[in-house]
C-alpha cells in the first residue's frame, strides 16, 4: 500500500497530479470513517483498502470535478441517467463479448 499512498505524483510527472493546489488533477473521496462499515476503524488506511466502503462514501472528487450528491453519493450516481447508460454499453458488450467466446445463451 505504501506505493499507492506514498507515490501517486511520480508516476506521471508530465502530468499535473499528485498535489492538492490549483492547476492540478485531484481524485479525492470523502468517507464517513463513522460508517459502520469501517468498524472498529483501527486502521482506516487498511479499511479503506480492504473493506467495502460504498455506503460509507460521502462525497467523490474525479479529475478535480465533483460527482454524486454530497451525502447520497450511491444513490445519485446510481440513479443518474449517464450511470444507466454506460450500464447498458458494458452489458451489450459483455454480451458480444460471451457471444464470440462461445457463452453466450440467447
């Protein structure tokens, strides 16, 4: 974990990552470390890694623009129509996909 935590900014240094300042690329997740999900939260680095943190996610930060809804993260993003369609774009192409390996059940 150390190389995700330590070394986002060296791994492209073209780029304008791996600080929090303006003109740079932020991805940031607001969690609630309260969640129940995260209990006993003992280590929230390790929690974060390894537990499943869906419903403990408050906010999202992609490429320096908020998505999702502040407080109702799953459910807006979820229930937003852009989600519904590369939804079905990845379900037809799973389905093509199957289809050409010889899985596909019509």
């Amino acid at each position: 974990l150390d190389t995700v935590w330590k070394n986002p900014g060296e791994f492209s240094r073209q780029l304008p990552v791996g600080k929090i300042e303006k003109g740079h690329l932020a991805n940031l997740l607001v969690v609630n470390c309260d969640h129940a999900c995260l209990w006993p939260n003992l280590d929230p680095m390790r929690g974060l890694a390894f537990a499943d943190v869906a419903n403990a996610i408050e906010g999202m930060c992609v490429s320096g623009k908020w998505v999702g809804e502040r407080g109702d993260f799953r459910r807006s993003i979820i229930g937003s129509d852009l989600y519904k369609e590369h939804l079905a774009e990845a379900n037809a192409r799973i389905k093509n996909l199957m289809k050409r390996a010889g899985y596909a059940t019509d």
